[in-house]
C-alpha cells in the first residue's frame, strides 16, 4: 500500500461477519477490535462499464469503457458514492501533503467508495477512436494558475491550504495527472459510461471534481439510480432550451436539453462547493455565474440546488480541489452534514 495511504485497513474477516452486518441493515457487526483509525473492509475489486466494440467476433477492440475501482466497508450505509476526478483518482486518495485521502475519510464514515476513470482516461485509456498526446512544456504552471494556488507561479497565495514549503508536495501534484480530453462529445461519452457503471452499483451520490460535475450532470439524464451530486467547482452545466439568450458551446458546454429532460435536476439533491480567491480567476468568476443560473432555473422548477462558498462556512485558503487540501478534514464534515440531512 502507497505512503499516501497510511491507514490500516484490515481484511480477511469471516463472511458471517460480513453477513451479520448486513442483515444488521447496514449497522456493522460485533467484530474484532481494531485500532484506532483502521477500516474494516468487507469487498473490494474493480470492474469495467459501458463502452463499445470495434470490428466482429473474428476481429474485435473492446473500448470506450471506463474503469471502477470499489471497496465496500463493513456494515456499509445503503448508498454508494462515486468518486469522479478531472485530474487523476489520485485527489481522492492522499492529501496534498501525502496525509489521509478523502476516499479513506468517507470509508470510515462507512460509505462504499467507486472510483471512477471514465472512458479514455487513466486506467480506462483503450478508446475506440486514434488520440495523441501532446507532451506540453509549461503544463505544471498552468495547474497552479487553474487550481487557484496562488495568483502567478510559484507564488502562492497567504494562508493556501497547500504544503507550499515543500517542492516535492507540489511535484507530487503535478505527476498526478490524466489527459483529460475536455469537449461536450468526450463528456457526452464518459456520461454513457458512467451510467452504465451506477444502474450495475445502484443507488449512488456522485462526487465530483471541475469538469467531473459536467459529466455527472450528463448522467442525471441517463439513469434514475443517481441520486444526488456533490460538484466541487465545476464549470460546465446543462440548461432547459427555453432559456435565452443561449451561450455558445465551448471545451465544457453549456448544453440545453427540452423542459422534460431538465427537470431530472429537480429530483435530487444538488450542492454546488467553491473555494477561496475566486474573485481572482476570470475563468472561475464565469463558471461561478453559471452556477448561479443553473442553480436558479433547477430552484424556481421546485429542486434542490445549494451554492456552498467555503468562505462563507468559515474554511480559508481551499484550492480548486478542496478535498486534497490541508483542511480536509473541515471540508469532509461539510459533506457528512448535507449527506446527513439528504439521509444517504
């Protein structure tokens, strides 16, 4: 196990264990003690979803699927969530630093945790169409201006949520990235995908990362089984096609969907979560707006959309991947609180 997840997790209990936990209702069974922090796992695995198939049964290529990696704790709560990254699956699964991820806090509070490298991306690479990648010097710069660390590199901003006396944490980052493939058709593909992944997994809240909230909002579309979204600052959103005046379509839409087809967003549960230093981002400052919009036009149709500023609940310094910062922990206990009131 990597140096970035430190935590034990113990396996091998027996299935009766495993057994007496469900039939308990998601209530965990009377087991072995564990130390303090350790996570009593009950099923882990991986499994592909969705996709398409090149060719005949003589001469085929399985691609455009994506990948789940899953790990179920024991006495798991009834609803799933799907951990859907821009970047790597690295960010749910260490702190910047290296310290706890938010995948093992949300293991603890005994959530089954998916994470999700949707079609052409990361362990899910194998498309159905010829790609290139670009080795682009300058790159590394351009995350720290995305991410908000600060407002021109290497300079971070005072009080950042980031190691930033420690190159190798920002090195770490760096190499913790995918091809991402942004474009409404890519989003479009990865949504398939995805909801292929959640009717197998079942009820599921999505978490998302920026463009990740983009493809998940696509997926509300797809199936029933997702039940809520929460989208740490995304950029991209879907609107009813009676709304004027239009936006043009650009790397993470807009789309606009009939009536019928948006009012899906009024059937769950959404929270839309940003960080510090917005104001300083012209790039964020325009996805915020949105927000805003979308959330108004989901609202005033009778749903659930809550726009949460960190600012606002008194965290300073988040990133634009608040859930890697530093102060994790305080984001975490925001997420338990709306899991919480929405009872998942």
């Amino acid at each position: 196990m990597s140096e970035s997840r430190r935590t034990r997790r113990w396996f091998g209990f027996a299935a009766a264990a495993a057994g007496l936990a469900l039939a308990a209702g998601g209530v965990a069974a009377q087991g072995p003690s564990l130390p303090n922090g350790a996570i009593a796992i009950a099923k882990q695995g991986s499994f592909e979803a969705g996709g398409h198939i090149l060719g005949d049964a003589a001469k085929s290529l399985a691609c455009d699927h994506g990948h789940v990696e899953y790990e179920i704790p024991v006495g798991a709560k009834k609803t799933a969530l799907f951990l859907w990254h821009s970047s790597s699956a690295a960010v749910w699964q260490r702190r910047w630093d290296g310290g706890e991820g938010y995948q093992t806090k949300l293991l603890r509070a005994g959530y089954p945790t998916y994470v999700w490298d949707g079609p052409r991306v990361g362990r899910a690479n194998w498309g159905c169409e010829d790609y290139t990648y670009h080795a682009q010097a300058g790159r590394d710069q351009g995350n720290f201006g995305a991410w908000r660390f600060g407002p021109a590199y290497p300079n971070f901003y005072p009080g950042e949520q980031f190691p930033v006396n420690d190159p190798d944490a920002l090195e770490q980052a760096n190499r913790a990235r995918y091809d991402e493939f942004d474009s409404v058709a890519n989003a479009q593909l990865q949504s398939d995908a995805a909801a292929k992944a959640i009717e197998r997994i079942g009820p599921t809240v999505a978490l998302t990362n920026s463009a990740g909230g983009m493809r998940a909002l696509y997926t509300v579309l797809k199936t029933d089984k997702l039940k809520g979204i929460v989208a740490y600052e995304n950029p991209g959103y879907v609107f009813p096609d009676t709304i004027e005046p239009k936006l043009k379509e650009g790397l993470f839409g807009p789309i606009y969907v009939p009536e019928s087809e948006f009012m899906k967003f009024t059937k769950i549960p959404i929270q839309l979560v940003w960080g510090d230093h917005l104001e300083d981002s012209k790039v964020w400052v325009s996805s915020y707006a949105q927000a805003e919009l979308f959330a108004k036009e989901v609202n005033k149709r009778g749903g659930h959309v809550e726009m949460l500023h960190l600012t606002d609940a008194g965290l300073h310094g988040n990133s634009h991947i608040p859930f890697a910062d530093m102060n994790n922990d305080q984001v975490a206990k925001l997420l338990f609180q709306w899991l919480k009131k929405n009872n998942f």
